[in-house]
C-alpha cells in the first residue's frame, strides 16, 4: 500500500472518530438540557403552587382578621366552630390552572403540650397533674395504651429544665443515643415522635396530630373548640365526664361566652375553690393562635402548606411557622377532626 492510500485512510479514520466524538457530545447535550429542563419545569411548577398556598393563606387571615373586628364590634370576643367566618372548609375549588382546598384549625382546641411545665423564673419544671391529664389523652388515643405513662413521663423530661429522671419511667440525655433534651418547651408538637419509646405504629393515623399542639405555657384552652378527648382528659382527675357532656351541650345551643358563667354550674360549681381556680385559668372562650391548612394540586402535582398564624386581641395578626408537609390524607375538618362523636368516626373511617 502506498503511503498516500495510508495517509488517507487515516484520514479517514480521524473523521469517523471525530464524527462519533461530536455524536457523543451532542447527545451528552441534548440529555443534560433536558435533564436541566424537566427540573426547571418542576421548580418552576412548585413555585407556581406555593404562591397559590400563599395567596390562599392570605385570604384566611385576613378572615381572621375581619372576624376579630366583627367580634369587636358585637362586643363579643368569642371563638367557636359554629358561628364563625373562619370556620369553614374550602371544597376543591379551580382556580387558574390549579385546584385549591383549604381549611382553618383552631389550636388552642387541642391539649398543648408545654402544660406539662411551669414557668418559674428562667427554669421550667414539670407540673405532675398536666402529665397525667396527658397520659389520659395517650391512653385513650395510642394504639397500645400501655405506653400511656411512660409517653407522658418522657415528654415532661424533654421540656423541663432539669437534667435529671423525675418518674421512673422518664428518660433524659443519657437515654438518647442520638439526640439531646431540650430542656424547653416544645416547638412543634410532633417531637412526641422524638420520645425514646414512641414508634411509628403506635400513633393511630394522621389524625392523631389533630389532638396535640406545642403554643407558650401560658396559653389557655378555648372549650367552645376543644374536642372531645382534650375534654375528657383534661376533667379526667377532678368532674370527670360530666364536664364534657355539659360543655358540648351547651355549645349545641350557643357557643359559651364566660369561663365564669361555666364555672358557676354544676359539676364544677361543686369543685374545691382552689382546684376550680386552677382549672378555670387554664380555659378560655376565645383563641389567638390558629392553622391554615392549602392543599394545591397542578400538573398532576400536589402540595400541602401548614401556615400557623397568631391573632392578638390588641396587636398584629402575623404568621409564626410555615411548612411544606406531604400529603398523608386528607384535610381535616374545620376546628378539629375530634370536635364532636360524628367527625370522630369520621376520622376512624379515614384512618382505616
């Protein structure tokens, strides 16, 4: 062969190569911008749903701002799940190019876990009566009540300031491989899910949140909104049911407008002064801190945004958590998904 025929062989063969080579490349091109496109897309989509959500928490909140003022004009500060404007369930509503729902909680209608602790100075120390009020709701809502006790022991380690065990079935730092106590209170109620005994198969389903909040220490109980197994707990050590059932049937009639004119009847009218003083600071017929639950769905895509507002009677109505949760169900009633016997096994219904 001459050198000539092999120069261009050769030749022949660089062109192949770099004709493979740029195939190579451009494919390698094609595949990254699509890659970069779909996820522009889908930033793009979840963009696009989260401004939805937030447009939607901007309409309940200013309901609740205009439902304070309409309290105030009527002079009649009261909050329940009957009467008022913000009480209500958005059905799945088109809106643009999405579906929005949405739903408004009251959460001083759930048992705050940071009654567990008192405020004494800086320190915070536990309060044995509210950790077996808790250890009633446990037992009545946990799929194995046997943990009752110990769930409660264990949540009032976790927040109180103290290092050490109080009850025997308590636990603090030494008992946590992997985490600390924070020795304060709660931030969000689902760091009962941090407790060294609770499992996932111990909580019911994902109503079993609706039941449990984390607000300051000092907030109180609307019983125009609590449900029904807060109610039982809380009457659990001193008027029992009977305390329930004459609050839920008055709230069948008209939302409660006095803790005092609640306290003059019976059974509590029959409480030891002292012990319906205590009771009685604990509960109010008004509420300042609430839940704003949008669900989104766009493209086949679905978003849920939890957005818990306080509303001040003298101050600004603002916004202190937002999260972007997944959707493990469905949107809860308004109020509370426990608020009477009928939306209880309701709840049972979607859980199963």
């Amino acid at each position: 062969m001459s050198p000539a025929t092999r120069q261009r062989g050769m030749a022949l063969i660089v062109v192949l190569m770099m004709v493979a080579l740029m195939t190579v490349i451009a494919t390698e091109v094609m595949f990254r911008q699509d890659r970069f496109r779909a996820r522009t897309e889908n930033l793009t989509d979840w963009d696009q749903r989260y401004q939805y959500a937030i447009a939607a928490e901007t309409v309940a909140i200013q309901g609740l701002i205009d439902d304070l003022e309409d309290d105030r004009n009527n002079n009649a500060l009261v909050d329940d799940c009957v009467e008022e404007n913000w009480a209500v369930n958005l059905p799945p509503t088109p809106y643009e190019d999405a579906v929005l729902s949405a739903t408004v909680q009251d959460l001083q209608g759930r048992f705050n876990l940071n009654w567990l602790v008192t405020q004494q100075g800086t320190e915070f120390v536990r309060d044995e009566v509210w950790r077996e009020r808790l250890a009633a709701l446990l037992g009545d809502t946990l799929t194995d009540p046997g943990k009752a006790q110990r769930l409660s022991h264990e949540m009032a380690d976790w927040i109180d300031s103290n290092n050490i065990v109080d009850g025997v079935e308590g636990a603090e730092d030494p008992d946590y491989r992997w985490r600390r106590t924070p020795n304060a209170p709660a931030a969000h109620e689902s760091e009962l899910r941090a407790l060294r005994s609770m499992r996932a198969e111990d909580i019911p389903g994902p109503l079993f949140w609706s039941l449990f909040t984390a607000l300051p220490v000092d907030t109180r109980l609307n019983v125009n909104t609590a449900s029904q197994p807060v109610l039982d707990a809380i009457f659990a050590d001193n008027v029992g049911s009977a305390g329930r059932q004459l609050i839920v049937s008055l709230r069948e009639e008209a939302a409660i407008g006095s803790i005092d004119e609640l306290m003059a009847q019976a059974p509590f009218s029959a409480m030891e002064a002292e012990a319906r003083q205590a009771l009685q600071q604990r509960l109010d017929v008004r509420s300042n801190y609430f839940q704003v639950v949008v669900d989104v769905q766009r493209n086949d895509q679905r978003s849920r945004l939890m957005t818990r507002i306080q509303r001040l009677e003298q101050g600004p109505t603002q916004v202190f958590s937002r999260q972007l949760v997944p959707v493990l169900g469905p949107l809860e009633p308004p109020c509370n998904a426990f608020y009477s016997e009928a939306l209880t096994e309701q709840g049972n219904d979607n859980d199963g």
